[in-house]
C-alpha cells in the first residue's frame, strides 16, 4: 500500500507494550474488584510470556499495593494517572506507521463515553496527560468522536466498522455517514472502508463496536461472531445478515464463525459475550472464554483462524459482568512507538513511572 500518508498499523504487527489500567474501586468494576484485578494480574503474565511489556494506568493511592502483587520477573511499567474507568481500547491511543520517520505515531480520536452515555471526562485527557510523553513522535488529535474498538483494519489499509456506531448522535451529532468514514480514512490513512448495517450483541453499550463483531487474521481470513449454532436465538438474524455482508463486501475472505454464547447476569439481563473480542500480542492470541459450553468451539475456531499463532485462553467470565472483554480492556503499542528510555525502564521489571 502507499506510504505517502500515516496509516494505522493492524494489530498483529511486533508490539512492545500492551497499556492497561488497573481497575480502581470508582470503578464500575467495584462490586467485583478483588475477581477484576485477579483476572487483570492473569492477563498481565500472558501479555509478558508474549514478549510484550505492560504500560498500566493506576491511581497514586493503589501503586504501593499493586507492586506487591505483580511478579517479581514482570515488565510492567506503572503509570500514576487518573481515569474513570479501564475501557483502554477506547481511550488510549491508536498507532500509526508514519510516512516522514521511523518511529510509529499516536493518535487520539475524542472520547465521550460511547455518546454520552458515562462521565468520561478523565478518561478523554489520559493521552494528552499521561500517554503522550511515553511516545518518540508528538500525539496527533483527531477533531472526531471515535472509539478504537470501532475500528478494525488488515495490513493493507482496509477499514472495518459500523454504521450503528458511526450514526449515533451522541458521538457526532448530525455528521452525514460518508463524512465520518471520510473522516476516519483520512486521518488513519486507510485506502478503503467498509462499514458494516447489521450485527449488535445484547447489552452492547458500544453500538455495536466492531471488534464484538468481525475481525481480520493475518492470512486475508475474516473471524466474525456469528450464532449459527443458536437459530432460535434473538441476534441469529443480525449475525447472519452480517456474515452475508461479509461475503459481500469481502467475497476473497475465508469465514471463520464463531459459536455464539449465551450469558446472563444475576439481574436475568443478557450479556454482551463475543467470542471475536481477543487481543493479537505478538505470535498469540489472548483469547477470552467464558466457562460455557460453546468455549471449546471457539478454541477450535480460533485456531484454524490463526494457524501461525499460539491461541492463550483467557478467562473474562468476570470482565463480561461489566459487558466488557479483553480486547475491550486492552491498547497495543507496535515497537518503535515508545521513546527508547521508556522502553528501556519497561524492560528493567517492575517500575514507577515519573514525568
């Protein structure tokens, strides 16, 4: 593809971090704290067996019990901010490959709680007050409301997202569909886009947040979360009209569908459980399961998907309480985004970040 313009990296490029933030007891995640950070300090240990560090976003007061619980031998630098909550896919910064210099570049779209529908008034400051420095190149800032679980892309500058998501008008009020995708092709530099009318999970906050959805592999495949093994089920229609959408628009794709679990919460609500909400970290993939029946399946799936990749099953039964997972939860950072001190601190161990 043209290298005239920054484009976003796909995500199955090297990485070198992977940021986090640690959930805090002003969290939603408070009713659950203790099984939330239990789940967040397994996660940590599979991104470092992936040789990738940790940059993880925690309030002063919680570090100096953190530290305790990381192991010894972990590559976690921590990063004293302030935040609402640990939705880092949404709010940490995207990366780029740049088309003037070596070094990747940051860029951060505005982040408004999925419309308006939480405060998330610190979470929308954490690249410019916390992020930005740990960089080499300078932060780039999009004048759009956009959320990087809203968009997916291959390693040929093809755009995946929805029109669910990009017409909410809390987002971006009355901004015509074309406009955004126009929008977003510019600043991200893609050469094409394709954006996706069917497909939203129950108790979806994200309005259908592409990566709950369909995902690209590395190999020109498609792992998208269908429900062909639930047809009485309410979202069989949606996921299916989506998959066909899928040949459609992308006919050379192979399809991988994913087994679509059901999940409820102790209210009877239904939850948003996606099997495709993983993370590429390096030769893995840090798959999520659920502790049901259809999580062996998935595995199955995964790995005819990513033949070249080990698949790490990760437990997010806890994570979907939160109608979240681990992608949702997680920001890569390709290598050559860092500034080589900060990388060369995160490869000390366990650290504290100072400005």
């Amino acid at each position: 593809m043209s290298n005239l313009k920054a484009c976003l990296l796909a995500e199955w490029e090297p990485l070198d971090a992977v940021i986090l933030a640690w959930p805090h007891a002003h969290t939603d995640w408070a009713p659950w704290l203790e099984d939330t950070r239990q789940t967040y300090l397994s996660l940590i240990e599979q991104i470092n067996d992936a040789d990738a560090g940790v940059i993880l976003l925690c309030l002063q007061e919680d570090i100096a019990t953190l530290t305790p619980r990381l192991s010894p031998d972990a590559r976690v630098l921590i990063v004293p901010a302030q935040y609402n909550d640990t939705w880092a896919r949404d709010f940490a910064f995207l990366t780029c490959k740049s088309p003037t210099h070596p070094h990747r570049q940051p860029v951060e779209f505005t982040f408004n709680g999925w419309g308006g529908k939480f405060d998330a008034q610190q979470d929308n400051q954490v690249n410019q007050r916390y992020l930005a420095e740990l960089c080499a190149l300078p932060l780039r800032t999009i004048e759009m409301v956009a959320e990087g679980g809203a968009l997916e892309i291959d390693d040929q500058g093809h755009l995946l997202t929805t029109a669910q998501c990009l017409l909410n008008p809390g987002r971006n009020k009355t901004m015509p569909l074309h406009v955004s995708v126009d929008t977003l092709k510019n600043a991200l530099g893609c050469q094409q886009a394709t954006v996706f009318q069917h497909g939203h999970l129950e108790g979806d906050d994200t309005d259908g947040h592409i990566d709950t959805l369909v995902r690209f592999t590395p190999d020109g495949g498609l792992v998208i979360q269908g429900a062909d093994n639930r047809p009485d089920d309410s979202h069989y229609a949606s996921l299916s009209a989506l998959c066909e959408e899928c040949a459609a628009y992308l006919p050379d794709h192979k399809q991988f569908r994913l087994p679509l679990p059901h999940i409820d919460n102790d209210a009877g609500e239904r939850l948003p459980a996606s099997y495709a909400n993983f993370l590429i970290c390096n030769q893995r993939v840090l798959f999520p399961v659920y502790g049901v029946n259809e999580d062996k399946e998935a595995i199955r799936v995964i790995t005819d998907a990513f033949p070249s990749h080990t698949i790490v099953a990760v437990n997010c039964a806890t994570l979907i309480r939160q109608f979240g997972s681990l992608h949702c939860i997680s920001m890569q950072i390709p290598q050559h985004t860092l500034r080589p001190e900060v990388l060369s601190q995160l490869n000390k161990g366990v650290t504290t970040y100072v400005s």
